[in-house]
C-alpha cells in the first residue's frame, strides 16, 4: 500500500523550502514536529521532488515501516506522564 511512499527528516528551519503541492502535508503549520519542536518530516510518493536537493542536515529517505519506527521513539512521540 505504501511501497512507493518515501518519508525524509529535516529540519523545521527549512519548511519555508519545501514545495508543498509535491508532498503529502499541506502547509507549513500542519506538518508533525519532533518533541523539541527543531525536527518535521515530508512524504511523497514516486519520483523525489526536485526542492529536496536545495535541503540540508536531512535524515532518509526512510520507508513506510522505517518511520513509523522512528516516530515512536521519545525524540518525536512525548512520552505518558506518570500519575
């Protein structure tokens, strides 16, 4: 189902970078952040938008399954507050 969808880690900085009629978010105030809010992530499916050269300090490209794994670590999933 996702086998074509690829998913890159950047930094929040360079969204004013990010051509968002090419990627799966909408804008830049919906993208997901990381806990620390320095971390979002873009999908696409297919062919890599050309925008994605001019990024730096970029993470990936990852797979479906590699970033749902790494969304659930502690840098990007806040963990539960003990009672």
């Amino acid at each position: 189902m996702y086998e074509n969808r690829k998913y890159l880690i950047l930094p929040v900085s360079q969204l004013d970078i990010v051509d968002f009629t090419k990627v799966g978010e909408t804008s830049i105030e919906t993208v997901r952040k990381s806990v620390d809010k320095t971390k979002t992530f873009i999908k696409w499916e297919g062919r890599k938008p050309n925008f994605i050269s001019q990024l730096t300090n970029t993470e990936g490209p990852y797979t479906h399954e590699e970033i749902l794994s790494i969304l659930t670590t502690e840098e990007w999933t806040q963990p539960m507050e003990e009672l």
